[in-house]
C-alpha cells in the first residue's frame, strides 16, 4: 500500500485532534510535526516515529509532503500558507484563517492563481445531523437564526489579545457563522456590539467580554450571533433555525457530542450525534489529495467568506456598531 506523506504544523488541542485522526488511516505516514515548544513537538512526534521540528517553515522547506495539516494560532497564518503553496503542497487549514481579513485575503488569492488544493476546518459541515438540517429545510426556508457561543475564556495566552486571536467571533463563533451561511445563505450586512473588557482586565486590546452580531440574509431572514466568555466553563454553543411552523436547534458540546432538536406542527423529535466530524473532513481531505474523493465541503474559498463575514462582524463593534455590508470580495 501506498502511504499518504504527511505532516502537522502545530500541536495543540485540534492539532492533537488531527494527528488521532490521521493515526486511525492506515494508509497515511504522519512523518513530521512542528511546534514552536519544542517539547510538545517532540511528543506528538514522537507517537508516530516522525522527525519533530521547532519551526514549521523549515518542515515546508526539508520535507517532501503529500500533504500538510496547519493547526497554528491566528496570528501565525501567512508564511506557513505561502510556503506550503509555493512548494505546491496540498494544505488543510484550521479556522480561523487568520486573526485579520487581508492576510486570509492573500492566501485566498494564491491558493486561486495556483489550483493549490487547501481545505479549511469548518467540522460541523460534515456532520450528518448537519446534512440532515439541510433536507428539512429545503421546503422550509427559515425566517429566524439565532447563534450562541457562551464559554469560559480559553487558556491559551495568546487568545484574550484581540491582535492575535481576532476576538471571539473570529476565533469561535465563526463556526455559528459559516454554518448559518450553509444553511440559510449569503449576509449582505452586519452590525454588532460588544462589552469591553473593562479598564480593571488589562490592555484596550483585550477581547471584550461579549459580543453580538445583527446578521441580514440576502434571501429576507434576519438573525443573531451572540458569544461570551466570562462563564466558568462552556454553557451552550448552539444554532437556532426558525420557520413557519418549524424550530430546529443544533448544538455542540464538544467535538462528537452533538444534539439535534427539531419542533414541527407534527411533534418534537431529538437526535444525539457521538460521530467524529475532524476525521471524516481529513479522510474527505486525503481522499480529494489522492484523487479518490470530491467532498471538501470547505475550501479555502468558501472559508474566506464565512472569515470576511466573522471579521466583519468584529470591526463592526469596535467601531461602535456601525452598520457594515458583506462584500465577496474576489474570493
């Protein structure tokens, strides 16, 4: 058998995701991974018998890859996206894209000008429940769609400096978005609010502690994003979808823990989902790099819009809920 070549840029939590995933494909050689502790690179590694590295530029530059998995905080996309294309290597990018639009915005345009294949994180995309919404609401177009992502504030250093992690819209509640996208359309505009964090939190930079995005639908529906985290730990993450007749609810606990309620005239039904969405999207991934598969639900095109739509939606509030309209852009 013929192994898929293989490396991980990054491995934190979903890089850590990606790697079991990819462990389970027994035709795929992880052969690498980077991160910026050595320590931790070292032991991801070290679990597939793969040269570990402190930097993933120099993973791009001495490995020869059929693939690459770039799972790496916002603010470091850019370098690792040009090099990967350059070097035409296939790449899957963990969402954000970016902490910022333009840097997403010149990946997008690289990815287009060189067929580079390039896959994007949007896991709820290949969730079956998620599939299973779609069909229901094909005769049923919703009216209403309100998002929650209420959370405690994640661990990681880097994520309450908005320069670094975008903010919580584009860090988290961008899956509430690219998921509204799916299901009910393109937004043509935005306007959102937030509360600051507060002079006793730290810097003016800081995320603030909660935000909530206005979105208009081009096809007539209007709906809300709301993201939190001040809380002790995860409350609800969830997407509300309502239509004449018909409330549908999907919700994430965590990565296979997912739930599915639908309301209609004719009763309430509830579905619980333990399915793992990360390795079916790497298997869709591996599938498109080896010519066996066409079910990248999220490329790096698609991706863009729902970013520009998140990024968006955070510059609105930082200028006081201005009123801002969602263009495509070149994407």
């Amino acid at each position: 058998m013929t192994r898929t070549r293989v490396a991980c840029i990054g491995s934190g939590f979903i890089a850590g995701r990606h790697l079991a995933a990819l462990g389970f494909f027994d035709d795929v050689e992880v052969v690498a991974v980077a991160d910026t502790v050595p320590d931790r690179a070292e032991a991801a590694a070290a679990a597939f018998g793969a040269r570990a590295y402190g930097d993933g530029l120099d993973l791009l530059r001495e490995q020869e890859l059929d693939a690459v998995w770039i799972c790496v905080p916002p603010f470091a996309h850019g370098a690792l996206e040009e090099l990967a294309v350059a070097r035409g290597v296939p790449l899957f990018v963990e969402k954000p894209l970016a902490c910022d639009l333009p840097t997403a915005e010149r990946i997008a345009a690289l990815v287009r000008s060189t067929g580079t294949l390039a896959a994007v994180g949007y896991h709820w995309r290949y969730l079956a429940l998620v599939e299973e919404v779609r069909e229901l609401l094909r005769d049923r177009p919703p009216a209403v769609v309100t998002g929650y992502w209420l959370d405690r504030t994640p661990a990681a250093p880097w994520w309450v400096d908005r320069a670094s992690s975008g903010g919580q819209m584009v860090e988290q509640a961008t899956h509430l978005l690219d998921l509204a996208r799916l299901l009910v359309g393109e937004v043509s505009a935005v306007r959102a609010v937030e509360v600051p964090a507060g002079p006793d939190a730290g810097p003016a930079t800081m995320v603030p502690m909660a935000a909530s995005a206005t979105l208009s639908f081009t096809a007539g529906a209007i709906g809300t994003v709301t993201s939190a985290r001040f809380l002790h730990a995860r409350h609800r993450v969830a997407l509300h979808l309502l239509g004449e007749g018909c409330a549908i609810e999907l919700s994430e606990r965590s990565l296979t823990d997912h739930e599915l309620l639908v309301s209609t005239t004719e009763g309430t039904r509830v579905r619980a989902s333990d399915e793992d969405p990360i390795r079916r999207e790497d298997r869709a991934f591996l599938d498109a790099v080896t010519g066996r598969g066409h079910d990248v639900r999220a490329p790096y095109a698609e991706a863009l819009r729902s970013h520009r739509l998140a990024t968006t939606a955070e510059r609105s509030a930082q200028e006081g809920g201005t009123l801002l309209s969602i263009g495509d852009g070149d994407a």
